[in-house]
C-alpha cells in the first residue's frame, strides 16, 4: 500500500513539472512586465554584488526548478514582482510562485591571462552550470563569398561581434592551454569546439590539433566536434581517434526542399542533404549510439515534417535535437516570427517521448548539450530523474584532475 501511495505522489509531482515546464514556453512567446529597478535592486542586496544581468530580459528559475525566460513588454499576463523581499511570479492576479536567479559573482578564471597574453574569456566559453567549456575557434562563414549563407544565421552579419575572424593566434596549444586552466578548476567535465563553415581539410586539421594538444596532458578529456559533413567519410573515424566522443552535423531542416531554400549553402555543398544523413549514419558506426547528434530548428517547417526527420534520426541512433527559431535582426529572416508556444510545446514534449522510446540515456543525451534545455528537461521528468517536488540542475560527471 504504501509503494502505491509513493508512486501516485511521484506521478503527481511528474504532472506539477510537466505543467511548470509548459508555463516556461509561454513565458517565452509572451514575455513578462516587471519593475526594472525594483528587481535589479533586490537582486543586487541578495547577491551582494555590484551588478547583475539582465536589463530588458530576465532568465530565472521557475518555483519547481524549471529553466525560463522572458522579454521586458507589458502586454503580458505574466509579470514578476518584489512581495515581502521575494521574487513572485503572477498570472494576471493569480500568484504561480516565488523564482529565483543564479546570480554569481563573474569568475576570476575568465580574466585568467594566458602564456600569450590573451584572456580566458577570449579562448573559451565557461558554463559553471554545466561544468563545461567551449571554443567558436572561428567566427567566419566561407559560405559569405558565394551568398550561400543559411538564411537564419548570424555569423556574417557585420554587427562588430560577428565578423569574419578565424583567430589566427588562437593556436591549439593555446585552446588547450585554456582548457586546462578550467580543467583545474573542475569546470572542463565536456568540451565543444565549433565554428563557422570553412574548408573541409581546414577543419579537420585544426580540431585534430586541438584534441592532440589537450590529449598530451588530460587523456580522459571529454569532447564533442561539431563539424560540416565531409565528402570523404572515411576521414570521420580521425576525430574518434584523436580523443572526441561525440560528433555533430547540424542539418536545420529536415523537409529536403525548405533545406535548399533556407540553407542554399549546405545544400550544394558536401554533397547535400543526403550527403549529411548518410555522413550521420556512418558517424554512428564509429562513435556508437548517442554519441552522435544533429540539430533541427523548429519553426521553419510544418510540423509533420519537422518530427519526421527527428523520429528518422533518433531511429537511427542519432540524438536529435530541437532548437527554437528565433529571428535575429540583421538576418534575412528578421521580421518573421517563431510559431506560437503550443507549437513548440508539442514538439519538445514528443521529442522527449522519442528519447525514451529508443532507449536514449541521459550520459547520451548529454553528449554535446547539458540536461538544462527544455526538452532533456522533460526526458529527466518522465524518467523519475527529479529530487521531491524540484527538478535540480544538471552537471556533467566530474573528470579527474591530475596531480
């Protein structure tokens, strides 16, 4: 009796997640009005900082532990306000519950100086939530000289962040040298390194390099690669022996002739899409189940297709993932707008059934992104994976630190 009693208790806190997580897509779609310098002040006196992030966006944790955020509008029915020196949450007048914020102080570690004398925060990206760090190791697109540019990205949009840069002094050694500095701190548990479309035989150099400088000192270290799909795939078995774990083509849309038109670039590059599902199929014979992933952003397509191509790949051992569309100014799809949340909250909620039906574990899952986006979120829900009524934050398993 008292099993059955424990199980209806866990499957009702199952619910209470389940519909916090649902609030958070709303949040997203309709934003939340609140008193700028009310918050802020508050923030600053319980942190004890000087300052704090974020200005007319607010990222926050719901009462039961779910990730959200949302844009500064007041027409909303969603609103945060300051009650007895606590953050609440309010539907129209109906209170949800009190929020929280991680505010931190920055690390030192990001201004951490180097043998060349550049930064920490210049070489690599730190997640302290994670525990993991990541390098743009470049910030081009080669796909800009022939107006091939997929047509919801950034990278080559001239806003002085993201111009075209490859780092010529962001040398391996010194990527590694980044890497075991946060190793040391215990904030190097996984390691991602991306960039912008560039040549084939480029890439394949530099991310060898890279693993083989860090490898030198860490052999346990824990990485992901997320590269273009080679023409050759026979060369996709050289980034698993240069140490990588995990390997990531991005595809963005499954539906063939939506891919052509918003990713001209891929598509007539390395072979087209097709080229990119087979180069998946053959990374998973190399790398294993889950160790493989591929990203398809929800909103550029119709829905069937959209869960086709993530069914298609998860049956294939491939981690598929969901992004949500959000235009970005300066882009060509700047001015559309990202479907409704019910949308999204259909796809993240069936692509968390697709996790489990394939047998998908959460170490798998967890290859190039940590358990905090939405939809791993759910996976941990519904797999019991929750402490009381609270889903904690995720952290990738620790690596040793040698002496």
């Amino acid at each position: 009796m008292a099993e059955v009693i424990e199980l209806k208790k866990k499957e009702a806190v199952k619910e209470l997640l389940l519909t916090e997580a649902r609030l958070s897509t709303y949040i997203v779609e309709k934003g939340i009005s609140f008193n700028k310098e009310e918050i802020t002040n508050l923030r600053l006196a319980k942190s004890g900082l000087s300052a704090v992030k974020g200005g007319d966006n607010l990222s926050f944790k719901l009462p039961h532990g779910i990730g959200a955020s949302g844009h500064f509008t007041r027409w909303t029915p969603y609103s945060v306000v300051v009650e007895d020196g606590e953050f609440v949450l309010y539907d129209d007048k109906t209170p949800i519950g009190e929020i929280t914020f991680t505010d931190r102080a920055p690390n030192p570690l990001l201004d951490a100086e180097l043998s060349d004398g550049q930064r920490f925060r210049n070489i690599l990206s730190l997640s302290e939530e994670a525990g993991s760090v990541s390098v743009g190791y470049s910030k081009e697109c080669a796909l800009k000289e022939t107006g091939e540019d997929c047509l919801f990205c950034i990278i080559n949009v001239g806003d002085g962040k993201y111009t075209e840069r490859l780092h010529p002094i962001l040398t391996p050694k010194i990527v590694a040298e980044a890497y075991g500095l946060a190793r040391k701190a215990g904030l190097a548990n996984h390691f991602k390194i991306s960039g912008g479309f560039v040549p084939e035989r480029r890439e394949l150099e530099y991310y060898l390099d890279v693993a083989e400088e860090i490898v030198k000192k860490y052999p346990d270290f824990y990485g992901a690669a997320v590269i273009g799909a080679p023409a050759d795939l026979t060369i996709l078995k050289k980034y698993k022996d240069a140490g990588y774990q995990n390997l990531s083509h991005n595809l963005e849309i499954w539906d063939k002739n939506i891919f052509a038109a918003i990713c001209p670039g891929k598509d007539k590059r390395n072979g087209g899409q097709q080229h990119w599902i087979k180069s998946l199929e053959a990374a998973v014979d190399i790398f294993g189940k889950g160790h493989v992933d591929s990203n398809i952003i929800a909103g550029l397509e119709p829905k069937s297709s959209l869960l086709e191509g993530l069914e298609y790949l998860a049956s294939k051992g491939i981690v598929a993932r969901s992004s949500r569309f959000r235009p970005i100014p300066g882009t060509p799809l700047e001015g559309y707008r990202s479907p409704t949340a019910d949308f999204h909250w259909e796809i993240v909620d069936k692509l968390s059934d697709i996790y489990i039906r394939y047998g998908f574990t959460l170490n798998q899952l967890t290859g190039k992104a940590a358990a905090n986006s939405l939809p791993l979120e759910l996976f941990r829900i519904k797999t019991g994976d929750f402490e009381g009524d609270k889903l904690t934050t995720w952290k990738y398993p620790a690596l040793k630190i040698p002496e």
